[in-house]
C-alpha cells in the first residue's frame, strides 16, 4: 500500500515543483518589467531636475547682473 502512494506523491511532489517554477518565472519578468518602467520615471526625473538647475543657475545669473 505504501508503495501505491509514493508514486502518487511523487506526482504530486513533482506538479507542486512545476507550478512553483512558474510562479517563479511570472514574479521575475513581472519585477523586470516594474524595473523597466521605473527606470525610465527615473530617467525622465532627471532630465527634469537637470533642466530645472539649469533654469536655477540662470536665474541666479541674471539676479547678480541685474540688481
């Protein structure tokens, strides 16, 4: 009778293995993807904060020459 089950719980071993590994697949490409997008807010914030020290230091400029 022992000898009955294992194959079953092998099976059974061997289903949960599987499905685990593909749980595991879907949660690594899903972060990939999270990191994708986040990598490009952080590139476009950036851009924007380079842009906005730029308009700063302008600023600062055309104060010390105007006043």
């Amino acid at each position: 009778m022992i000898k009955k089950n294992q194959p079953n719980q092998s099976n059974q071993n061997d289903d949960y293995r599987k499905r685990y590994g593909v749980e595991l697949q879907r949660r690594f490409v899903d972060l990939q993807f999270k990191r994708s997008e986040l990598e490009k807010q952080l590139k476009r914030v950036n851009e924007v904060l380079f842009s906005l020290g730029r308009e700063m230091e302008e600023h600062v400029t055309y104060d010390q020459l105007y006043k």
